[in-house]
C-alpha cells in the first residue's frame, strides 16, 4: 500500500505530487524544484491528507512513502516535519516567526525539512507578509506546503510564489470505495454515510464509524421538519445547540485521547505508568490547548448541523422542482416530499439563504442560539388547508 492509497478522487493531483517528489529526489540543484506549494480544495476533499502524504514522500526521498516515514508523519513526531495549525479564528504572527526559524534549520534525517501550513486562509495580511519573505528565499532543502479552500482565499503575493495544486469534490462512490477498502465499512453503508456527508471524507468516515453521529444527524432533520411556530423554532435551537455539543463532546474526547496518548509517547512514559513531576508542564500545556480548542470543536459542531440542514431543504427545493437529481437524504424521501407540499418553491429557496446567513454570522461571533433560531423562523412549514371542491 502507497503513501496516496487513502486518497480518493484525486488521480490528477496524486500524479503531479508524485512526480514532483520523484523531481525532488533526483535534483542536483535546489533550483531544479518548486519549493512553495498551495493545495486548495473545498472542506473534506483531502486538502490535508494530500499535503501529508506529500510530506512523507519528500522526507523519505520516495515517491511511495515507506512505512517508518509514514508512522512517524501520522503521529507528527518526524525530526523533519513541522506542522503549522491552529483551533482559533487566526493564525498568530508569533506562530509563523517560530516555524520560519525553524525553516532554516538542515534536515537532521530527512531528504527535505517540510513544513505543512494548515488553514492558511485564516492568516492575517500581516502574518501573511511574514511568509511572503520566506517564500521569495526559501531555504535550499525545505518545502513550504499551504493548504487553504481557495486560492482567493490567500494575499495575491503568496499565490505568485506558489504552485497551485486544486482538488475537487471527490464523487460519492470514490468516498464510499475509500470507506470500504480502508475501514471494512459495509458497501451499503458506506454508501450512505458518503452521501449524507455529501462527499466531505472525514465526515462520511464518521458517520459511518458511528451509530451515535447517525442517530444526531437523523434527530437534526426531524426537527427541522417539525418546526410549526415561533415558539417552536426557539425550543427546536436550543435542542440543536445541545446535539452539537454532545457531537463536540465526542469528537473532543477521541481525538483528546489519542493526542495525550502520543505525547506521553513521546515523552517516554509507559501505558498506565505515573506521570514524572519534571513532565507534568507539558502535559498541562497540552491540557490547557485542549481546553482552547473547545470552542472551536462546538461551532464546528453546529456548522455541520447547518450543513446537513441544507441538504435537507435542497432536497425539499428538488423535490418541489421535479427535478431528475438523486436526494441527498434518500431515507427520509417520504418525509421530504412531505415538506415540499407544505410551501413553495420561493419560500424553501428563502430558508437556503437563511441557513447560509447564519453560518455567516455565527463565523462572525453571533450568538448561535439567535443564529438558529432566525434561520428556523423561516423553515416554518404549515400545511395547505384543503380547499372545497367547486359545486
């Protein structure tokens, strides 16, 4: 199994990456290379996956990866590897100084020092021209890799520095091949998690792994449809914050785990043995930036509520048209066509504009719960009264 075997959807971007570390590998001179490289690329289409894989290639100078590069690039511990990320709205300038210093250093074991920058999009201009001197030099033997959701997304003077790599939605059958083959999802689940993700893959490999997401996603479309009233969109927010949270909670805990777990790694300390006093401040730093991280975790939580509330109502929206497209929410198609009789057309395109304005202004640091409940205003659905026939 390759570096890129986790990948899906992405053939055309596998190759050019693959052919460049190949480059990378054979050049006599860093001048032969590219040294700056954008991977765009909306939510979930692998954006940092592909980035990594393509780090592991350059760090162990083949163009497959190798399994000792690969365990130690998935656990972000390689010597060579720095990761610039963060769980806030920006990425602070004292963050990109740091990782521009280390930028300068050798590679102590590796072909190349790689450096991942994720979500560059959320740099100010001023952290931005902080990068752009590094990107007019860089360093002989390191590789600056950004990722963002568009090239838009980035100052116009960092997108001349850089080679542009765009990736596309992934089809619903490439995700749900991926879930079979790398997790033993069943197909048919696989299928669906892939749909209702709407092709984002850690989505759709979480709502496969996991009864309990399912069943959140499930009572997050049921309510939408049971709005009937004001007072009901009130109570039917509240009772969304609370679905996100518990999904935040989850999500949290795992990756929480896991992320203690590979630091007491690292420091040297066994399953179940006792923490070292002199140790302790690094774990209270990791705790304290879990503790940040929360409210990150829980607008992410509600922004994938929002989500799947627009494939609800483009459901409803397709479903009024008489279009010829698959569903989303196939499952639910009965409960759909349901909801479609029970407004118009303008009126289910009106709630589309309302979910996409409150993922808008809850980004803007609105209070979710006022958010919601403007948007679940608008998905108020009343039945037709029945009209009596003429005489």
């Amino acid at each position: 199994m390759t570096v890129w075997s986790d990948l899906t959807g992405q053939d055309a971007a596998i190759e050019l990456l693959r052919a460049a570390a190949v480059a990378a590998r054979d050049s006599r001179s860093s001048a032969d290379m590219t040294h700056s490289w954008l991977i765009t690329g909306p939510p979930g289409s692998g954006r940092s996956n592909l980035a990594y894989a393509f780090a592991e290639a350059l760090l162990s100078g083949e163009p497959d990866g190798d399994r000792a590069t690969g365990i130690q690039v998935e656990a972000r511990s390689h010597p060579d590897l720095h990761v610039l990320a963060t769980e806030g709205v920006i990425i602070k300038v004292a963050d990109v100084r740091k990782i521009v210093e280390r930028s300068h250093y050798a590679p102590s074991v590796g072909h190349h020092r790689v450096i991942v920058v994720e979500d560059a999009d959320r740099m100010t201009e001023q952290t931005s021209n902080v990068l752009l001197k590094e990107l007019e030099e860089p360093p002989e033997r390191t590789v600056w890799i950004l990722c963002a959701p568009s090239e838009a997304d980035l100052i116009p003077t960092i997108r001349s520095r850089v080679r542009s790599v765009r990736l596309q939605v992934p089809s619903v059958a490439d995700v749900a091949d991926l879930l079979v083959r790398r997790d033993g999802v069943d197909p048919a689940l696989a299928e669906r998690a892939a749909r209702e993700a709407q092709s984002h893959i850690g989505m759709a490999h979480r709502l496969a792994t996991s009864a309990e997401a399912r069943d959140r996603r499930a009572e997050t479309l049921r309510l939408a449809l049971q709005v009937r009233s004001t007072p009901g969109a009130v109570i039917t927010a509240a009772r969304l914050l609370e679905i996100a949270g518990d999904d935040a909670k989850a999500i949290a805990e795992l990756r929480d785990a896991e992320e203690r777990e590979h630091t007491l790694r690292s420091l040297g300390v066994a399953p179940g043995q006792a923490v070292p006093a002199a140790l302790r401040a690094q774990l209270r730093a990791l705790e304290e930036d879990q503790k940040r991280r929360a409210t990150r975790t829980l607008r992410d939580g509600i922004d994938r509520i929002l989500v799947d509330l627009a494939s609800l109502f483009r459901d409803i929206l397709v479903t009024q048209l008489g279009a010829s497209v698959e569903l989303v929410n196939l499952e639910i198609a009965d409960e759909v066509a349901r909801a479609a009789a029970s407004a118009t057309p303008a009126r289910t395109l009106a709630t589309l504009d309302a979910i996409q304005e409150a993922r808008i202004r809850i980004d803007a640091n609105v209070q979710p719960a006022l958010a919601l409940e403007a948007m679940l205003v608008s998905a108020i659905r009343r039945p037709e009264p029945a009209r009596a026939a003429r005489p």
